[in-house]
C-alpha cells in the first residue's frame, strides 16, 4: 500500500497531434460556446502563433470576441480584473488561453471572477473555496513545461497587498488542453530548455515527494521517458516536430502527475527565488533540481533509486544511496548539456541572484506550501544550506 | 486504534471539542512560556485570527494572537483570517489521538485550509510546537518527519504542561 489515503483526478479532455488546434471550434460547440476570449502574450503573437488560431476559426460556427494579449510574466490582480472586463464587454462565453503558464493561470483568475462575480481574489485563497460551475476554458500551451494546462493550481499575485495568492479547486481545472506541434515550434533555445526541466522537476518531484499515490507514479515515469528523449533534441534542433510534441506530452502528463502528487523544496525554493529575485520558474527549478533531491536522500534514497533504469538507461548496480545518486548525476549531465546548448544557467549566481538575498529566499521558501509535501523537513536553515550550494 | 472509527458520532465529536479546547488552551499557554513558540509567533501581525473546524459544522477553536501572545478566543470560529478545516470528524480524529501527523493529514487530503497558504504554513510549525508539548514522545516519534529532541527544561515544561490540562480544560471550557 502506497499511501493510507489518497485521491486522483484530472476531468481535461486531451487533444494531442497533427493539426489538433483545428479542433478548438468543435469542442467550444461541445460546451455551448461560441465566442472566445483569447488570452496571450506579446511573445506568443510576436512568434506569429495567433495566426494559427485565428486560422482555426476561419470557416467554423464559432468565434473570436477578443484577443487579450498584453499578459506580463507574473499574472496579476489587477490585469485578472482588466480581462474580465473585457470578457464582459465583448460578450465572450468562453476562454481560450494561447500561451505559457503566465496566460494560463491569468486565464484561471479571469475564469474565477467571472463565475464567482467578484473583484476580489483575496477571498477565494486556499484550498476547495470554488464551488460554482466554471466557464468553459481552452487551453493551448506554447511552451512545454508547467502542464498548468491539466492542473488545479493558480498563482496570481496581488498588487495592493504585495502577496501571491494561491488557489486549488477542482474546478480550476481547464476544459480541454490541446497540443498542437506547430505551437511549441518558435520557443528560444533557452526558454525551452528551462520550462522542460520545469517538467522534469514536476516528475520528479512528484515520484519521490509524500503525495506520489499508483497513479501518479506512472505518469511521472512517463514523464521523465519522454523529457531524457526529447527535451534535448527540442533545445539543439527547435523545429523537430516530432520532439516538440513529445515534449509538450511530457509536460502535460508530468502536470497530470504534480497536481495529484504536489512538490517538494526545489519548488517550493524555486517560488521563493522567483518571487525574491525574479528568476524563471523553469530557470530556478532545473539549477535546485539536483540539489533538492540529495537533500533528500536520508528520506528517500530508495524511491529515487527506482529511477535509475530511466534516467541511466540501464539499473545499476550498488545500495540504494548509490542508484539515487546516479541518477542526481545524470539530472546534472543533462543540465550541463543544455547549458552547452542554450546557455542555461546551472548556479543560482549566473542567473542573477545576488547572494546576500539568500536568506530572503530562504525565508520565502520554508512558507511556501509546498514543504509539506517534501519528505523531509525543511527549515530556514537548511533551506539556507541549499541556496548556498547551489549557489 | 481503528475501534475509535466504530464510536457514535456523537462521542467522536466529544473526543475532537476536548482535544481542540486541550490544543486551545495549551497553545494560549505555551505562547508566554515556551521559547521555540514565542519565536514561531515572533512575526506575526497583531490581530491574527487562526481557526480549526471540523466539517461539515464543527466542533471549532479559534486563537488570536494579542499582545504578542495567543489568546484563545473560545469555541466556534470568530472571523478568522485562516481556517484549518478537516473534511470529517475521523479525519479529525486520527489527528487529535495521535495516529496521523498534521503534514501526513494534508498529503492525504484529509485537511484544507481557507487562507493565506504562507499563514498557514507558519500556523502549521506552531501547532507542531504545541503538539510535541501535547503527545508522548512515541507519538511524536511516529507523527512528525523529524521528532523533536527536547532539552531538560522543555521536559520540565511539559510536565508541567500535562499537570495543568485538566483544570486548564475545566476552567476554559467555559469560555
Ligand atoms: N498553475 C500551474 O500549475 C503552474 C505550474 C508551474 C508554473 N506556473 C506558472 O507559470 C509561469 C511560467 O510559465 P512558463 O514557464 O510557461 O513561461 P511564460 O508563460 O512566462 O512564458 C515565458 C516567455 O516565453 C514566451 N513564449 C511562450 N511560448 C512561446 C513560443 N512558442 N514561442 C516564442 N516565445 C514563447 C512568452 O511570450 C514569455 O515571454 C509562472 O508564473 C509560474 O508560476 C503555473
Ligand atoms: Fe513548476
């Protein structure tokens, strides 16, 4: 028995493949939408991925109310409220969020206070607080790594109080996720290496971290098989369809993992150094990956010692402490290599961390969530520890 | 242990007001005398309201911190800024006699909170100060991922702590 108790559910419906955005319209029909309210970035338009949606649309029953494209890096109350406006405004019964995870938590806050009817996040913070039947919502990721498109999670910070609000509920999950090669095609070398290790740290995080049930499991193995074969291939050749499509299933299926089986402290650092310092989601997870599973060696050597066939190939030989820590080795052989590749940074120090911040991360860190579900305990100090070696 | 699951709600849902009024007073106490608790609560904001219910109507606690100190402010929830919430009164029970940590509750899903999840966090070490005061140490040793190891004068405190619950209990459960 894994675990005492445990649950596992994700109700998105997956569109994966060849022209799989030609689909949008008929699923919108499914749910008795007509009209989408788009959600994206200027980097997402200005890689001419709108075309691709717009394109879609051409000649089906169904249409485009609105394209919202200023979404910054970190969504925010205030451009929430301002989506939702024009939501109302331009008579829009559904969101289609065309982007990284930065669109598609803005389009779960726009989702949340359309439906609740509300300006005010602050008061749905926390676990299970939504109850109302969302709009539809559409997801289609540019990038491959959040998997925010198959989970329950919003992060969205709020300006006037200066804090990040988080939510779960079941009902934040999306309706439909759709996966179309052509749209992960045009992501810079860098960014794309940076959201894969943000899947693979999802993977990980989720095999070895106190809420990993059967289910997850499985997913997370998957995840991890097609992120080794393909995360690589996508940063050293950007337009190998094939593997942006393995990459952008990796992802998704490392999402479905996490949002059952939740993370551990190299999330929960990895939010605290982009909340501090600014850095990358994906930047902050692939250099504290490895880092955050020796620290959790002592607790978990034997799960991640299971790893070992996936990540190097082959089992090896020796104890528990010696499979796990192999496969900690070939976590860091595939950074160095995407380092080599697209310049990623491997310490917190490249990617623009001051040191003298570390302790304010390290403060951040022991009160993100996320400690919890990590197998061994995290305090200040220790959370310091591993700021400071993966400085 | 799972007999307790075999009890009438009305006697599990005894057993969960008496072990949340122990909490209650115990965390009101330990917050003036216990060094590790005081510095745990160190940071909070004045006017905290804190809160642990059970679903779907209780019982319930909630706790203030005033005067650099928590009060406890009785029974039922008073507007609380966080609530810890067990979704059922079995889940709630496992807790409170010390077959399940707090953290395992949550990896469960036997818990949710309403709130602020930094709050909470901060909430959550406290509680667990106060719970190594509350259960022995081999409950301890199976509910926490690193059981604490208490000096001389914490044991003292603890002794202390468990001579005074009873009439801590009687004289708070008027409140
Ligand atoms: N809700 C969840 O489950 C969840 C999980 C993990 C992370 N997140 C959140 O997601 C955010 C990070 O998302 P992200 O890593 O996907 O990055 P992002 O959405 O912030 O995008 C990064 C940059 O890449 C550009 N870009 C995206 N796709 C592109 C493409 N195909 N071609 C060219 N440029 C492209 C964007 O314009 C942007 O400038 C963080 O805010 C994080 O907190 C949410
Ligand atoms: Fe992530």
């Amino acid at each position: 028995m894994s675990n005492d108790l445990f649950e596992f559910f994700c109700p998105v419906k997956v569109i994966s493949g060849l022209q799989a955005l030609a689909n949008l319209p008929h699923e919108m029909d499914q749910l008795g939408a007509h009209r989408a309210l788009i959600v994206t970035d200027k980097g997402v338009v200005g890689a001419g991925l709108i075309k691709h949606v717009e394109a879609a649309f051409e000649g089906a029953g169904c249409e485009i109310g609105r394209i919202f494209d200023e979404t910054p890096p970190d969504s925010s109350n205030v451009v929430v409220n301002q989506v939702a406006a024009l939501y109302r405004e331009s008579k829009c019964d559904c969101i289609v969020a065309v982007g990284g995870g930065s669109c598609i938590d803005t389009a779960k806050g726009v989702n949340i206070v359309i439906t609740e009817e509300t300006d005010d996040l602050m008061k749905f913070r926390g676990a299970e607080r939504l109850k109302k039947q969302m709009r539809p919502m559409f997801v289609v990721p540019t990038t491959a790594g959040t998997g925010s498109e198959v989970t329950l999670v919003a992060v969205i910070s709020n300006v006037q109080a200066g804090v990040k609000m988080a939510f779960t509920s079941d009902r934040l999950y999306p309706n439909v996720a759709i996966l179309d090669p052509r749209m992960t095609l045009t992501m810079p070398p860098k960014i794309t290496a940076a959201t894969g290790m943000d899947a693979l740290t999802h993977a990980c995080e989720a095999y070895y971290c106190l809420q990993k049930n059967p289910i997850s499991d499985s997913l997370a193995i998957t995840a991890i098989k097609l992120t080794l074969a393909n995360l690589a291939t996508c940063v050293e050749n950007g337009s190998n369809e094939r593997a942006r499509l393995s990459m952008a299933e990796a992802s998704l299926i490392a999402g479905m993992a996490f949002s059952n089986s939740m993370v551990g402290i190299v999330h929960a650092i990895a939010h605290a150094t982009g909340g501090v310092c600014h850095v990358p989601h994906g930047i902050a997870n692939a250099i504290l990956l490895p880092f955050g599973m020796e620290y959790n060696l002592g607790k978990s050597a034997g799960v991640i010692a299971e790893l070992a066939p996936y990540f190097c190939g082959r089992d090896i030989p020796g104890s528990d402490e010696d499979r796990a820590r192999a496969v900690i080795q070939a976590v860091r052989d595939l950074g160095a290599k995407l380092n080599k590749l697209s310049g990623m940074p491997l310490r917190l120090r490249d990617a623009g961390v001051p040191e003298d911040k570390l302790a304010d991360i390290a403060k951040v860190a022991v009160n993100d969530g996320a400690t919890v579900y990590n197998p061994e305990e995290v305090t200040f100090d220790e959370a310091l520890g591993v700021l400071r070696r993966a400085y | 242990m799972t007999r307790l699951f075999l009890l009438r709600y009305s006697v599990k849902r005894k057993i969960a007001e008496i072990a949340l009024l122990a909490l209650g007073v115990t965390f009101e106490y330990l917050s003036r005398s216990c060094a590790a608790l005081k510095k745990e609560i160190d940071g909070w904001e004045e006017g905290r309201v804190f809160a642990l219910s059970v679903l779907p109507d209780g019982p319930a606690i909630s706790l203030k911190k005033e005067g650099g100190a928590i009060r406890y402010l009785g029974r039922g929830l008073k507007q609380p800024n966080l609530t810890f919430y067990f979704k059922n009164i079995d889940s709630a029970l496992m807790v409170f006699v010390g077959m399940m940590g707090a953290h395992t509750a949550s990896v469960q899903h036997r818990t949710i909170v309403h709130g602020d999840i930094g709050t909470a966090m901060e909430a959550l070490r406290a509680m667990n100060v106060v719970q190594t005061y509350l259960m022995p140490g081999f409950v301890l040793k199976s509910t926490f991922k690193r059981p604490p190891k208490l000096s001389i004068g914490e044991l003292l405190l603890k002794a202390w702590v468990m001579l005074r619950l009873v009439p801590g209990l009687i004289a708070a459960a008027s409140r």
